[in-house]
C-alpha cells in the first residue's frame, strides 16, 4: 500500500496476488491508482475501503466509465427477453447517465455526485420518474460493489428528490359517471366491433389494454367465473409477450353479466376474444377513438381520460365500495402494496379529503341536533 502526496492532491495505489498458473509463483501482482484526493485523510480512507475489500477478495482494478458499465449491466441482466418497451425505458436512463455523467469512470464517483445529480435531475421530474429512475441504477450500482468494482454502494442513503408540480394525477371518473359510461357503451354494442367490449372489460377488471386484447376464449373459466391474465399484446411489435412481469400473472373473478356480453363474440370465430372479423386486434388509436365517442354519449367532459384510465376508474369503483387495497393491490398484478398505494396517493388523498367534509357535515349536523333536543 501506498500513500503519497502528488503535486496539490494525494494519491492511493494499492495492490493484490491473483493466481496465474503461466508465473512461475503462480501469482501475478496487480495494482489500483487513484489520484485526486484534497487531504490525507481522504486518500487514506479510500485505501482502507479497498483493503477491505481486499481481504473479502472483493477486488479489481476495473474502473469502466459509469455510464459504459451502465449500458453493458443493462444489457446483460435487464434487457434480454424483455419487452420493447423495457428496452426503451434502459436506453432512454442510459442516455440520461451519459448526458450527467459523462465520461466519468465509476470510481471516481461518490455518494454527494450522485446526491447531486438526483437533486438536478429530480428538479424538473415526478416523483414516480425519480423513484424508477433511482431504482434501476441502485440496482446496477450494488452489483457494481458486488463485483468488487467499487468500494461502496453510493446510491445508498440518497434522499430522493421531485418537482410536486411535475406529479401526473390519476385521472378518473365518479360512480354516477361510470354508470353513466356502461350504459351509453351496452347500449352500442354490436359483436362486429370489440372495442365497447373491451371498454366494459377494463372498467370490471382494472385490466392493462395489452392484457385485455391478448386474451383467448381459453383464458375464461365459465363455471368459476374468472378470467386468467398471463400474457400481453404489444401495439408496436403487433406480437403476444409475456406480462408486465411475474405478479401480472393472475387470475380475477369477473361477474356473470360480463360473461355473458363476452360470449356475443363467439360468433365472430376468433382465437381471440377482441380480434375484428379480419382477425386483427384493434389498435390503441381504435380503443381511445371508441372510449372518446361513448364519453360524448354519456356527456362526460374529461381532457386528457383515455383507455388506460379505465383501470384507475375500476380502482376508484373498488375503493368505494370499501374493498381491501390489498385485494386490490392483487387484482391489479401489482408486485406489492406499496405500489398501488403510491400510484393511487392522489386519488387516497382526494377520497381523504371527501370523507372528511362528510365527517364535518355528520358531526355539524349532530350539533344541531343536539341543540335542538336542548332548547
């Protein structure tokens, strides 16, 4: 080990055997360098960090620029065998990493540069993006540390940071208005055009609409009344895919009545139950069209409510009539609670604030009473 002062800064370089059966010893001596530190102090905290991972054999003198081992982890662990759209959301935080951080090599990044790039990043982003965002790179990172790249996991103990204003509420309708929205959708049903169907299956079931288009007339079981969600459709690759991931895989009760308006489509003799005569599926432009000409009918005015709303619509349902989050956690093939209740915090929020005035009017009006009964 060494410790020595360089110009204005101090540097580190310490060294290791590994076995290499072409040396006669059958050891080979290798080193790792690192300059730039402003007091001895810091050198010589470094050189314990790698001495203990020295003596774990946790060591290596790699020092691959972040966003480089960034690229190279996500296509070996996270991409393959996924989905186009799992690949987009790697390439476009691949492309963030490499616009921050440059060409600066993993090492020479600690907990306060990346601290800092979470408080630059999270002053123009939701909460939602940070808290993906964050996620996958602590993901790459402690494997980073695993390998003996870095000393320390420097994502760890970041305190995650968001612009409020940036946070996307959930839109979704009241009970009257989805009432509102199933009767001007029965009432246009024709088996010729699955779309109103598969708008009446994502307000029952909170399904995904690439759940809903994917399913075969095998996947519903009659007598039990369920429908077995284990595989996607991708508008883009116009291809089935397996879910969103493992927990999509699932099965929900549905009830009777949607059966029933289900099994219309079996006289247009399609594999799939929303395929068109041709045996196409429709697209997510035909869903949204179909979704917007139904909410005209039914006299709903909502800017920006579009088919996948519909879950959050059946969420809200559910919610009112007082079923567990948890079972609804596990109707929507969320991986765990805590999801549901961070994606639905606007919505809990919103009800919160409605029972309280509900609260307030019940204890005013027992008030009244109260004098009354006084007087």
């Amino acid at each position: 080990m060494a410790v020595y002062k360089r110009g204005n800064s101090w540097t580190v370089q310490v060294s290791w055997y590994i076995t290499d059966p072409d040396t006669k010893s059958g050891k080979k001596k290798k080193y790792k360098t690192k300059g730039g530190f402003k007091t001895k102090a810091q050198a010589k905290k470094w050189e314990n960090e790698q001495i203990l991972a020295k003596n774990k054999n946790n060591i290596t003198n790699e020092n691959p620029v972040f966003a480089d081992y960034f690229w190279k982890w996500a296509m070996t662990y996270r991409i393959p065998g996924k989905t186009d759209g799992t690949k987009r959301r790697y390439t476009y935080i691949s492309n963030v990493v490499k616009k921050y951080f440059g060409t600066i090599r993993i090492n020479d990044i600690n907990r306060s540069v990346y601290q800092n790039f979470i408080n630059e990043y999270g002053k123009n982003h939701s909460k939602v993006t940070i808290k993906k965002l964050n996620g996958i790179l602590k993901s790459c990172v402690s494997d980073a540390h695993e390998e003996g790249i870095i000393p320390q996991n420097f994502t760890n103990r970041i305190n995650e940071v968001w612009n409020e204003t940036r946070a996307r509420h959930i839109e979704y309708l009241s009970i009257k208005e989805i009432q509102s929205l199933l009767k001007a959708t029965q009432s246009s049903l024709n088996r010729k055009h699955t779309t109103p169907y598969a708008i009446l299956t994502a307000i029952e079931t909170g399904m995904r609409a690439g759940e809903i288009l994917a399913l075969k007339w095998s996947d519903i079981d009659e007598k039990k009344q369920t429908i077995k969600i284990s595989k996607s459709y991708d508008y883009i690759s116009k291809k089935i895919k397996p879910p969103k991931n493992e927990s999509s895989k699932r099965v929900i009760y549905v009830s009777k009545s949607l059966l029933n308006t289900l099994n219309e489509l079996k006289e247009n003799n399609q594999e799939f139950i929303f395929a068109k005569l041709n045996g196409e599926l429709p697209t997510d432009n035909a869903l949204n069209k179909a979704l917007r000409y139904r909410l005209k009918e039914a006299n709903i005015s909502k800017k920006g409510f579009h088919f996948h709303s519909l879950r959050h619509c059946h969420v809200a349902y559910l919610v009112a009539h007082h079923v567990d989050w948890y079972e609804i956690s596990k109707r929507l093939g969320h991986s765990n609670i805590g999801i549901t209740m961070d994606t639905y915090s606007y919505m809990i929020d919103e009800m919160k604030a409605t029972q309280q005035k509900i609260l307030a009017n019940a204890l005013d009006s027992m008030n009244e009473s109260q004098k009354l009964h006084l007087a």
